[in-house]
C-alpha cells in the first residue's frame, strides 16, 4: 500500500493493482510530490498515463497551459 506521507519531494512512487470489477483490467496507482511539497495522486491505465498526466498537472501549475 502506498503512503504518500512519507513521499519526498520530486519523488514518485506507484503500485498495479486489480480493482474488484474485473472486468476493467489491472489499474495503476500513482502519487507524486512536486518540489515544493504538493502531492499530485491519480489512477490510470498504464504508468506511462499517469506520468502523462503528472507532467499536465506540472504544465499547467506553471502556466505552461
């Protein structure tokens, strides 16, 4: 199980897990704490998705967006 209290910053950390509904396939679960502290945390598909959306979540938190 993940524990994003103990998250540093600009550190990641993920696990694959199968939800209860079989039926939607294994998930990823993903936190990620910026370099100032805040913690960005979502679900998807694949690590690559997550990241994805961590680096849109980054973009837009610097007006890139």
């Amino acid at each position: 199980m993940l524990n994003p209290k103990s998250l540093p910053n600009g550190g990641e950390q993920y696990e694959t897990y199968t939800p209860a509904i079989r039926k939607a396939g294994k998930r990823v679960q993903y936190d990620y704490r910026d370099h100032d502290g805040k913690l960005f945390s979502c679900t998807k598909k694949t690590l690559d998705e997550c990241r994805s959306a961590r680096d849109r979540w980054i973009d837009e938190r610097e007006g890139k967006r």
